[in-house]
C-alpha cells in the first residue's frame, strides 16, 4: 500500500461536509468516519449526493464547507501528499478504447510512476485477480461490460492506493460479473485496504461493513447493515420504508413554510 503513517484510525474521517452549486446546496453537512480495512457503502436514491460526496473526498472538487481527514491529513491542504494514497475510480472510467488491456495498464503505471521493476509483477497480480491476464492483447473497447469495469479497477489499483473510492463501480454490470467484481474488493480488503463505495444494488450493501444512507442531499442514517436493516424482511425493505419517511418530513416541512 501507499507509505504513509498508519497511526491514527479511522483512516476516512468527514466532518460537516456541504457543497454548493451556484444557489443549489447538493450535499448538507454529511459527517462519517471509515474504519480501517473496511468497506464503507454508500447507497441512496439518484442525485442523493453520493458522487459529489465520493468526489470531494477524492480531491476531484474542494467542499464549500466543512472538513476531512484521510489518513491523518487534511484532505484539502495536503491533497498532493495524498494523491498516491487514493484510488479513484468514476462512473465513467476513462479506459482507452484503441489501447489493450496491457496498453491501459502501462498508461496508468506511467501516470503514478510505478517503478519499472515493479510493473510486471504488479500488471500479473491485478490482472490476475480480475481474469484478465488472457486477455491482455485484446482492445480495450472490445471487452464486455463486466471486463472494462475490472479492467478500470486494475488500472486504478497499480498504484496501490491505501484508499480506494468506487463510485457505482458494477452499474449496468451482469450479476456474474458483479459477483466477481465484489470477490476482488474483499480480497482487497483483507490484504489491507480501505474501500468507500457507492453501489446501486442493496445486495451490494449486505457485503460492506458499515453502510451509509443518503437523500436529497443529506446522511439519513448510517451503521452496519444488519442493523439497519432491523425488523424489515430485508435491507431493501428497510431502505425504502425510510426515503418514504424522509419524503414525507421533506413535504411537511415545504407545506408548513
């Protein structure tokens, strides 16, 4: 992993986070910590703030107010300190179509300078926890859904990044695929890595650690799934029983203005 001093647990600490577009207020106060090693899950209805939350915290925009801390330092004023601790991977992942699955791999080997007596031990490891080492000759732009989105987590783990931030990372992906995607993050996880993700799939949600709820804007809730989950029949249930309950304090307090 990336070296820099491993002393100060959590390792993702967020404090009263919002961020403003123009007069729009796109998240509000969002506080959260994430455990070291761990997989931290963001869910949420869409434009919930999930990928404006993920992409402050990756350095991608500067929050209009409020704090984080990863690993110790301050995100905001050490954010080129910080730049090869983090693994950030968007929705739209920029992989090169007309490049090989090899070719995107020495891309971003070149853009975090990874040693060159490292390269290949590392192209095998990552490529070989995603099943792509067959497939190295192939162009990028001809692999299935499932592949590119493995592939884009290859290129952002040649670095080995201490934090590694997927937002919606198997949006669109083949439940095979999604499954395999997720075998990797935890093997990620237990050979030490912390992981933020926003997912889409609640099933998805059952497999992090510690889970956060977000909508219109704001953190409703945030623990381990199972006990947010409760007495519902499942987490989907439990989800969706509380966004109603959000909509209906939102409605009451627009009609009492």
């Amino acid at each position: 992993m990336a070296d820099l001093p491993l002393n100060r647990p959590p390792l993702l600490e967020v404090r009263n986070i919002s961020l403003d577009f123009q007069q729009i207020r796109a998240v509000r106060n969002v506080s959260f910590s994430a455990p070291r090693q761990s997989i931290f899950g963001l869910v949420g209805s869409d434009g919930a703030g999930k990928s404006s939350v993920l992409r402050m915290i990756a350095g991608m925009i500067r929050p209009t107010s409020g704090t984080m801390d990863i690993n110790g330092l301050d995100a905001a004023g050490r954010r080129r300190e910080l730049k090869h601790f983090i693994g950030y991977m968007p929705q739209r992942f920029g992989l090169y179509p007309d490049l090989t699955v090899e070719e995107n791999m020495d891309f971003f080997m070149d853009v975090f300078s990874v040693p060159r007596a490292q390269r290949n031990k590392r192209k095998e490891k990552y490529l070989g926890f995603s099943n792509l080492l067959p497939f190295v000759d192939r162009l990028a732009g001809n692999l299935s859904g499932g592949m590119k989105q493995k592939l884009g987590l290859a290129c952002v783990l040649v670095h080995e990044p201490g934090l590694l931030i997927l937002d919606e990372p198997t949006n669109g992906v083949d439940p095979v695929s999604r499954r395999e995607f997720w075998d990797i993050l935890q093997s990620m996880k237990e050979a030490g890595m912390t992981i933020l993700v926003s997912t889409a799939y609640l099933d998805e949600g059952e497999k992090c650690d510690r889970l956060a709820l977000m909508h219109a804007g704001v953190l409703l809730e945030q623990n381990a799934p199972g006990v947010l989950r409760g007495d519902h029949p499942s987490l989907e249930a439990a989800i969706v029983a509380r966004l109603r309950e959000a909509d209906e304090e939102i409605a009451h307090d627009t009609f009492a203005l």
